[in-house]
C-alpha cells in the first residue's frame, strides 16, 4: 500500500499529493509560524518592560519601542539601505553558487582535480574574509565589486561541499545499470546525478543564503557608505543605538525572507518529497 501511494504521488507529482496530508502540513506550518510569533511578542514585551523598569540608558540599550520608533521615522533609509545589502547578497549568492557547481562538477569527472581542489577549497575556509577585503577593494577598487566578493567566498564553502557529497550520493548500482546500456556520461550526470544531489543542493542553497547576507553586511564594513552593514557602523559611532538595532532587525528580517525563499525553491524543485525542509 505505501509503495502504491508513493508511486501514484511520483507520477503526478504536486497534482497527486493527497488534499488531507496536504491541509495537514499546511495547518501545521500556520501553528509552527503562530507559536513563533507569540514567542517573539513575549520577548519584545518582556524586554520592553525589563528596560524601562531598570532604566537602562537608551544609548545602552534602547527599548523595542524605540527601535520600531526609528524604523518608523526612516523607513526610505532602511529601505534603501535594504536594497543595496539585497543586491550585494544576491550577486554574491550566484557567484558562489556558480563556482561551487564548478568545483563539484569537476572534482566528480577527475580524481586528480578532486585531490587537487579539495584541499585549496578547504584552506581558503582558514583565511579571515575581512582580512582579505582591504586587499579586494585595491583589486577590484571602492564599488560593488569587492563586496560581492566578499558574499561570494563566504557562501561558496558549503555551497560546494554540499554539491560535491550530492553528486557522489548516486545509487552505484544504477550508474552501474546506465553504464551497462552505453549511457552517455553527460546524459548521466544531467538526467541522474544533478536530480539526486537535489537534497544536498537545497540544503547547500538554505546556508548561502543566510551566509551571503552575512558577508554583504561584513563588507559594508569596510569601503563604502551604503548598505545596512554601513548603517550599523555609523550609527554606532555616532552612539544611534536605536538606529543600530533597527538596521539590525532589517537584516534579522531579509535573512529569514531570504531563507524562506530558499525553501520555497527546493519545494518546487524537490517536488517529491511533501515538506522537505521540514526533515
């Protein structure tokens, strides 16, 4: 029976998954999200009452409402701020993602690439970024080029360790199958390796996207004057801590719109499996 509904599911895909397990999962996620929420409600108003009952300076900590305050006085700043970190992050994102699919491609086709790359992919995870970004910025000058960089050598490690592991996590006993009939290697890699390694893409995807943002706001840091990172920076010089942590929130807020957004793509693309980020 199990075996039955989950070939009927394979072959319709989405369109066959059951309505009831469907609603199900819908209705769990709706009580996992409220449960969050009232989680982050009751912090936000603990915190608030915690502050002002012990007076803490706002330069020190600021209260949530003040925060929220900020956001509301500015919001064409964070948004503006918003949009250049966005376009940092994403530009990064691809890079890395580009160059991990590179390296994973190429460590599977050749031994001798493998036990080349590897160990440089690895030894580049031992170099500080932020040390390399006043190089970067000589490299490539004062503009967006050295942050995406910056994004993109933060996303890539796990990005391609993920692509590497998924495109070696293929049934040896079916390559062996293809092999026997006279598949094309090409054939093989598109039509079965790069599907099955789709768990491992996702799960690569779902960390880069928080670690470009990341990186897009460690290298606003350094070299320019926009961007939510920049913000955080000025504004604790000029002891704006309220604007800070708004800047800060803003980023707290992409970073899970960016991950949500990763999940949603691996439900589209990883279309057998009901929920699976859920594990």
């Amino acid at each position: 029976m199990q075996a039955t509904t989950a070939r009927t599911k394979a072959i319709g895909g989405r369109a066959f998954v059951r309505p009831a397990r469907r609603g199900a999962t819908a209705r769990r996620r709706l009580r996992y999200g409220a449960t969050a929420l009232a989680v982050v409600v009751a912090l936000t108003l603990a915190t608030e009452l915690l502050v002002r009952a012990a007076h803490v300076p706002a330069f020190v900590f600021p209260p949530p409402s003040a925060v929220l305050a900020e956001l509301a006085a500015e919001p064409l700043l964070f948004v503006r701020s918003a949009l250049v970190t966005m376009y940092e992050a994403a530009a990064g994102l691809a890079l890395g993602a580009a160059v991990a699919l590179a390296f994973a491609a190429a460590a599977l086709h050749s031994r001798r690439l493998d036990a080349a790359l590897t160990p440089i992919v690895v030894a580049s995870q031992t170099v500080p970024v932020i040390a390399l970004a006043p190089l970067l910025v000589l490299w490539f000058g004062y503009g967006a080029l050295p942050r995406v960089v910056i994004c993109a050598l933060i996303a890539f490690f796990p990005m391609a360790v993920t692509a590497r592991e998924g495109f070696r996590a293929t049934d040896p006993q079916l390559l062996l199958l293809l092999r026997s009939v006279g598949a094309r290697p090409w054939d093989v890699f598109w039509r079965v390796r790069a599907p099955a390694a789709l768990p491992f893409l996702a799960a690569g995807l779902r960390t880069g996207v928080t670690l470009s943002l990341v990186g897009a706001v460690v290298a606003e840091w350094t070299g320019t004057d926009r961007g939510l990172g920049y913000l955080v920076l000025s504004a604790n010089a000029r002891l704006a801590t309220a604007q800070a942590f708004a800047a800060v929130l803003v980023i707290t807020l992409l970073g899970l719109a960016a991950y949500g957004a990763a999940v949603a793509v691996e439900r589209r693309l990883y279309w057998w499996d009901d929920d699976p980020a859920d594990g």
